[in-house]
C-alpha cells in the first residue's frame, strides 16, 4: 500500500465455491475478501459493526467500488487481506485494500505475490438512509490510529452523496 501507516491484515483461505469453471477466484469474491477485511480492520479498532449499527445508527454503505486484477487466486490458496482508512470525512470513509497470495515464513503467512488492489468509498447514514455523521467515538479512534494520513479533504465528491 502507499502510504506510511501499517496495515491491518486478515487472512482467509479460498474456498471451491469462491472458484469458476477455469478453476480460478471469480472476480466479484475480490469485493467480499473486501468487506472482509474492512470488517475485520474495524473489530482490530475495537468495533463491532453490527453494534454501529443497532446501538449508533450507523451504517457505511458503499458508494464506489474500484478493483484492480493482477493475478489469478485459485482454490485453496491462503490469501492475505491488507486494510487501511486512506480518507475521512464527516460522513465519509475511504479504504484501500491490498489481496496477496500468502507465502509462509517460519509458519506465519504473510503477503505474498500481489493479485489485487481496490478502494471502496463509503457514506455514513442512519436508518433512514440519510447522510449522518460518523460518531466522534468512531472517528476519534480512526484519526489516533493512523494520525495525520487521514486526510479529510481527500476524498473525491460522490455526485449525490457530498
């Protein structure tokens, strides 16, 4: 990933359902090993998303998708996921996220071969799919953890979101 901070890193193994007829990932897995990580790197903050929702009102809808395919995954594979916040706003988050095959070192995996890369933009709104604000509680932790290379002036305008 380009910027300085460290990412966070979740790993998962292909499964045969994750694979299409030419025995590689099918292309729309890459955007769940996304959520994936996304989810994961918030419960590493200390989130738990699900209680975001029912106990804040609120929810990060994705709003843009970008993928970028290097190299195919294919069944059984060990992947690694890389996570990082790369924008905010008041009511926007950006991730980026790197998907490597894993390689094992001295029985840990860590990434290995790169196969994508991708961003997803997200709003924040409450149950009524209205625009809100992400709770300070929230945002507090995000700006400690990765500090001043979370630059809220950063994200691009969604038309209709910003």
């Amino acid at each position: 990933m380009t910027d300085g901070t460290a990412p966070f890193r979740t790993t998962v193994r292909v499964r045969y359902a994750e694979t299409d007829q030419m025995g590689v990932v099918y292309y729309a897995n890459y955007l769940v090993w996304f959520e994936i990580g996304r989810v994961e790197f918030l419960r590493q903050l200390g989130f738990d998303y699900k209680q975001m929702e029912v106990a804040d009102d609120c929810m990060l809808p994705v709003v843009e998708a970008i993928c970028r395919y290097k190299a195919p995954a294919q069944y059984d594979d060990l992947i690694v996921i890389e996570t990082r916040v790369t924008a905010m706003r008041t009511s926007m988050l950006k991730f980026s996220y790197e998907v490597y095959r894993a390689e094992t070192i001295d029985g840990t995996p860590v990434a290995g071969k790169l196969l994508a890369s991708g961003e997803t933009s997200h709003v924040i709104v409450g149950y009524g799919m209205q625009k809100t604000v992400l709770p300070e509680k929230y945002a507090s932790v995000i700006r400690a953890t990765l500090g001043p290379l979370v630059d809220e002036e950063n994200l691009p305008t969604i038309p209709g979101v910003d």
